[in-house]
C-alpha cells in the first residue's frame, strides 16, 4: 500500500480544516477519544452540529481565533492507500509555515469560496504550489451548499482558475465542487449536484497516479557517514552509508562521485535486512565501491551518464523565514542534503509580489518574502535544478550565529 502526502491550502474561512475534519469523520478515521471530545466541545456549528475543524486546530490560538497558525499533520487510510495530510495556513503571515507543508507533498488541495471565488491568497497559494513543484493540484470550489449548488457559479471559478494554471504552468489540475461543512463530494458523491459527474474528493486522492515518474530521476546518494570499524574481522571495510536520494543503483553500476570527479562501480549494497542488488530511492544503505577513493560527509555519488550541476555560484528562490532581514554582508551556513558549508547570499536579483506575480527590485528581504537571489558557497554543491529533480534541489540556509534555519532554497542554476 502506497502512501499520498498532500496539503490543504485557502484563504482563512474557505473551510480547510473542516474539510480535513470531515473526510476523517466520514471515512472513520476517528478515535473514540477524539470522537467524544468534540462531541462535548462547547464550539458548534450554526445549526448546531459538531465542528469538525477542531480535529486540526490544535493550537490554543487556533481554537480561540478559527483560524490555522501552524501546520498541522493527519494520519489515516482506506483499503486502497495511506495518507499524510498537512494542514496549512492560510494567511500571509504564516507563508513560511505553507512552505514547509509543501516541500515534501505530492498533491495540494486549494480551496475556493464558492461566494468569493478566485482571490489574491488563491494567487499566492497557487504560486507557491508552481514554486515547490507539486505535481498534481486539486481546486476544490467549497461551500457550495451557499450558493445553491449552482453549476454556473462552479463553472465560473472552474474558468477564472483555468486562466491562472496556465500562467503558473500547473497542469494536473481537478476541479471538484464540494461542502465541507455538509459531507457533500468529500467521501460520497453529492445527490445535491447531479450535474457533477466527476470523483467524489476521497475517490480521486485514492487513484491519482503519485511518484510515477520517479523512475526515470537520475540516481543521486549524498554521503552520510563513511564506515571504516578498522577491527580485526573488519580490516579492510569500508562503506559510505546514506540514503537513496532519487533514482536507483545497481550492484556493477558505474557511479562518479562529486565534487571530485571521481569514477568507480559499485561491488556491494548493503541494507539493515542484507545484501541487495539494487536501491531505490528512500532506502536507507551502505554502498561499496571497487576502488578506494577519498570520500567524505556531503559528498554526492552520482550516476555516471546523467550528472548534478557542479559549482559554488547558484541561483535560487528563496523563502525567507526569519524576522531578521536578510543581510548580504553576513555569513550564512547552507544545508543541502548532507553536506553543510558556510556561504554568502551575494546579490537580490528580485523579489516577487506573490499577490500579483510581480517581480520587483528589492534592496531589503524579511519574513515571508520570496524571490531570486545569487548565492556563492565555500565549497561546490552538486545538485539538480529542482524543477528537474527536487529530492536534489532543496536546501535551507541557517543562520550561523544562532543556527536558527532562516530561508528555504530551491536551487535552480548555476551561474
């Protein structure tokens, strides 16, 4: 059974957290406990009925105010596959808090007011969906029990969206009209919208094709740790142990390992449970290598015929996540994978208005701003842009003073 990470996005009152709520409730998700506090909680619906948003609002702040502040991560499953849900914020001052739902999430779900339709937080959500890359998109057009669930009123936002996908270059897309606060399109399809001949929103997130073209990434294994016991049983041992980045190797392959160049084939993978003839991507293993070669923490073994960019000058997006502006005077560390060197964010080529998708000159760059900058790091980072192969082209820059993560990078050339 597969798994299907995906985040909920909208503006604050489109229902994110309902709809959450609901699909947990519908499809039994619920424990007993959680069943009977919300059944007594003294926070109702109009018409009386339980509010399910409580389920994901879990902050003090969150239940006092109704509205998400920090991401709030769901559990469960149908007979058909397992699910991760990361409830996200909505609201701009929490942009960064978006940032980190979606960076590791397969699909989003956006969601629209049906009486308000598509809105300036529609554009920056959307935006930031195009920015991390998220492969599938899913409009859910909510409170349609509010508008008569009215197929012109669907249509219309179905139409304005379509316009706005194009120009963010999003292209699986599903519009589905749904009330998250009456059950309608969430587990069963709607009797109140029989013009609607789509999946119900559950039926949909349990057959999208996830992951499928992860085969076809080129292999990438930053080194973790290089094991040498150095014992009597284990004189000559040595393997460099990590995790399958993307891709897979086999044993036999031809692998370079970078920054420095060098070229070997793997004689051995090893995992916890023995040895293996291939990894794929997310395992956890410990590669041997014909050759003896000076490999180190942060280096990348590679695929020999399809290579990372190779430098130490890189342009990347940025979202920046500090209440302390950027400042290009300062040293910064860079994490990407398990390589850590110190850098310098060089130059602001702009930053964009993710209200209007305008991109502006900027001298200064504070809390929840994203745009392009230049970046120069002490040592050579081998990645991939991460349009091309984001399980290679994420980093965050950390604050070397504090060590308090302070922007999120998708990296995207090397200049």
């Amino acid at each position: 059974m597969d798994i299907l990470k995906f985040l909920t996005a909208g503006s604050v009152d489109d229902g994110k957290s309902t709809l959450i709520g609901r699909m947990l409730y519908d499809t039994e998700s619920i424990l007993q406990d959680q069943l009977e506090a919300i059944q007594n909680s003294s926070r109702k619906n109009d018409d009386g009925s339980i509010d399910l948003a409580i389920l994901t609002d879990g902050l003090k702040a969150e239940r006092e105010q109704g509205i998400t502040i920090d991401v709030a991560y769901k559990y469960f499953q149908t007979e058909k596959r397992k699910f991760i849900i990361a409830d996200t914020p909505g609201h701009i001052q929490y942009t960064r808090n978006m940032v980190t739902g979606a960076s590791n999430a397969d699909l989003a779900i956006i969601l629209i007011d049906a009486r308000k339709g598509v809105i300036e937080q529609t554009i920056r959500h959307s935006y930031l969906v195009s920015l991390l890359a998220l492969e599938h998109v899913v409009v859910c057009v909510n409170k349609m029990d509010m508008v008569d669930y009215s197929e012109e009123v669907f249509e219309k936002i179905h139409a304005d969206y379509h316009s706005l996908a194009v120009k963010l270059n999003l292209h699986e897309v599903t519009f589905i009209p749904v009330s998250a606060l009456k059950g309608d399109n969430i587990v069963n399809n709607s009797l109140n919208m029989p013009w609607y001949k789509g999946k119900s929103l559950l039926d949909h997130l349990e057959t999208v094709p996830v992951r499928e073209m992860d085969a076809l990434l080129p292999a990438r294994f930053p080194v973790q740790w290089v094991i040498r016991p150095q014992t009597e049983e284990l004189h000559d041992y040595r393997g460099y142990a990590g995790r399958v980045a993307s891709g897979a190797f086999k044993v036999g392959d031809t692998i370079k390992v970078l920054p420095s160049g060098m070229k070997s084939k793997i004689s051995k993978i090893e995992t916890f449970d023995g040895e293996h003839a291939i990894a794929e991507e997310g395992k956890s293993i410990t590669m041997h290598l014909e050759d003896e070669i000076d490999i180190s923490r942060g280096d990348m073994i590679s695929e020999a015929e399809r290579q990372p960019i190779v430098s130490n000058l890189i342009e990347a997006d940025i979202c920046w996540m500090d209440t302390r502006e950027l400042d290009t005077s300062a040293t910064y560390f860079i994490q990407h994978n398990s390589k850590l060197t110190r850098c310098k964010i060089q130059e602001i080529l702009y930053k964009v208005n993710i209200n209007t998708l305008e991109k502006v000159n900027a001298d200064a760059f504070g809390l929840n701003d994203i745009g392009r900058v230049e970046i120069k790091t002490a040592d050579e980072l081998a990645f991939d842009a991460y349009d091309v192969n984001k399980r290679n082209g994420g980093a965050i820059i950390i604050d070397s003073r504090t060590n308090v993560t302070v922007g999120a990078l998708m990296l995207r050339a090397a200049l």
